[in-house]
C-alpha cells in the first residue's frame, strides 16, 4: 500500500490548536492500578539513561491569529520551553521516575532557561557551556488557519576543546549510566562522524545507545550498530538515497539496517504510524485520530516510549503502542511534555498494531 509522502513526519491525525499553558516541572500521574505496563517499578527505574544533544534550542510557540508573511502581525499568546530532541527526550523519561543526565553544548548567555528546566526535572546537568547562544526554534501557530510556521535559527559554533570535553564528560558518564540516547542535528563546528565515534566509545563499555538523527551523522553512525535508531521515513529514503513508498520497500529497508548490527528499527511516517522492525518480528503501529495542539516533540516522545517499553521487558507489539501513545501523548500538549499517565494508557488501547510479513 503506498505511503503518503506526508512531510509533517511526527504529526498524528487532525490538526486544532488549543492553547493549555504549562508551566514546566515534573508531571503529575492520575492513580493507576498495579497491573499498569506504566506503574512505576523500582528496579526498572534504577536503570540510569543520559541522553546527548548536540544542538538544543528554546522552543518558542507564538500564536498569531490570522498570519500574514510580509504583514505586520500581532502575537495573542507565546511560550518558551527549553528543548533540542535529547532535552525532550530526558524531560519525558525524568516524568516516569528514571534518573537521568543530559549533555552536549549550551550557549552560556541563554542558559538559565535550561538549568532552571533541569533543577525543576531533577535532570543532571552535564552539558558543556560553550561561547554565545543556544539557537531559537519558533513556531508561529494560527488558531484560525490551523497552520504552524517554522522559523529555526542556526546553531552556536563548537571548536575543538569543545568537543573533546564533551567526550571526556561522556566517558565520565559511562561509568555511572546505563542507557545513552544521541539525538538531534549536529551544529557548525562539529564532524559528522562523532555519533559514530560515541557509539564505538559507548559500545566497548558494553552500554546500550540509541540514535535519532539524520543526514550525514546518521549515515556514519549506521556502521557503529547502535542497539536502536528511530529515522522518520524521509530522513531514511535520504540516507539510503532510494524512494521508500509501500510498506515492503520499508520493511527491507529496515531489515537492511539490521544486518549492520542494530538490533531494533524504528520508522515513523506521520499520521499513518510508525514501523518497528526487529530480527524476527515487524509491526505496523496505527494512531487513531487526535486532535494536534503542537508537533513540538512528538519524535522525542516516541524514542520515550520505546525505551520505556524496552526497559519493562515488553514485546514488540507493546513497544509499538507505547511508544505511539508517547508520541500522541505530547501532541496533544503545547510545547514538549506528556499528559497524564492515565490518558496516555487510555491511548494505547486505542492503538491499531499490525504484525507485518
């Protein structure tokens, strides 16, 4: 069956705008019963995850009804969240109890933001701070239109030294944590190769390291096996530099990516789900339809949910449909955070998983 070439890759369903101011900190769980996939267990969550994020930026959501380009336009609302794809990711995981550690490089006269986010999330901040500032993602949403602009400013520059206390923070963090997840884009200044250089460092310490990147980076990195990637459909028809338009050319694409050593394949394709491919077993998650109030971290989400899943020891089937209920959980939230665990437990029985062949 072809697949729509959708580029809103991480958005689910029908797009309406309903603005919930939030202020960031820690989720507030609903009660939930005991047999609960997502009732909170010890031992899972003693397991220790630092994520890395190269490039982080501030989210800043404006809303403007009526946006014209080229006009002038008056804002009805904003709000500013710290973000960058690892920042998401820790945020949502920090909510499900896990002790995490966040890394890469922070510009230094923007960063009160972000250690404020941390200390609230009780995130351990181990990013470098670097000259300069981290960068700003603006999304100008227009309730009336029920359109988002996307205006994303470049990166801060990294040089060498930076780059190599980064690597020994790392190898520092490697001694204490269990789980690395590498995500986002990487900024000027840094080679293309150095999630495949963190890979091998993670690998020969026998930790588990996920990757969610794209372009360059994410080809260098296919080599190094990380246990897991999550590319959207297009970042991986880039990659592989082929048309990936029916459900078979996915699947052997991601059975492709297998034989180089990476155990799970994650490929989401906007509103019609996400595939997840493993040696003996691959599955099609189907989203029911929501009502999108922000795409901000809605990927994120996902590598969320999917580590969550992995760490409860759950089958694929189950990995599909929380890390799909992740993903709806933080498109239904302004800004990158999850709603309560009871609705995103709600979601998951209404998620569609089929076994592929």
């Amino acid at each position: 069956m072809p697949i729509p070439q959708d580029r809103a890759s991480h958005a689910f369903g029908r797009t309406q705008f309903i603005h919930t101011p939030h202020a960031f900190g820690r989720t507030q769980f609903a009660p939930t019963p005991t047999s609960s996939l997502l009732a909170p267990h010890s031992l899972l969550t003693m397991t220790k995850i630092t994520t890395i994020t190269l490039n982080p930026a501030i989210d800043q959501t404006v809303a403007i009804p009526n946006f014209q380009a080229g006009a002038v336009n008056r804002v009805a609302w904003e709000q500013s969240d710290p973000g960058g794809k690892g920042v998401n990711v820790a945020s949502f995981l920090a909510d499900f109890g896990y002790s995490i550690a966040v890394s890469g490089f922070l510009g230094q006269e923007n960063v009160e933001i972000f250690q404020t986010f941390f200390t609230q999330k009780q995130i351990s901040d181990r990013f470098i701070r670097i000259p300069g500032k981290t960068r700003v993602n603006v999304k100008i949403v227009d309730e009336v239109k029920q359109e988002i602009t996307d205006v994303n400013f470049p990166g801060q520059t990294a040089i060498e030294s930076d780059i190599q206390s980064l690597i020994q923070t790392v190898d520092q963090l490697a001694a204490e944590y269990d789980w690395f997840i590498l995500s986002g884009s990487i900024p000027a200044g840094i080679p293309t190769r150095i999630y495949a250089e963190l890979i091998d460092r993670l690998k020969a310490r026998n930790k588990t390291v996920v990757l969610d990147a794209s372009g360059d980076s994410f080809r260098e990195a296919i080599a190094a096996a990380p246990y897991a990637v999550k590319p959207n459909i297009h970042e991986l028809e880039e990659v592989l530099e082929t048309v990936l338009d029916t459900e078979p050319k996915v699947i052997q694409a991601a059975r492709n990516l297998l034989e180089q050593g990476i155990h799970s394949v994650v490929v989401s394709m906007g509103e019609k789900g996400a595939m997840f491919v493993e040696k003996d077993n691959a599955v099609f998650a189907r989203p029911p339809q929501i009502e999108v109030k922000s795409t901000v971290g809605a990927g994120d989400a996902m590598v969320a949910g999917f580590v969550t899943a992995k760490l409860r020891g759950l089958p694929l089937t189950d990995c599909a449909r929380l890390a799909t209920s992740f993903s709806l959980g933080a498109l239904s939230q302004i800004g990158p955070r999850l709603p309560p665990i009871a609705a995103i437990e709600s979601t998951m029985q209404q998620v569609t998983v089929q076994t592929l062949h």
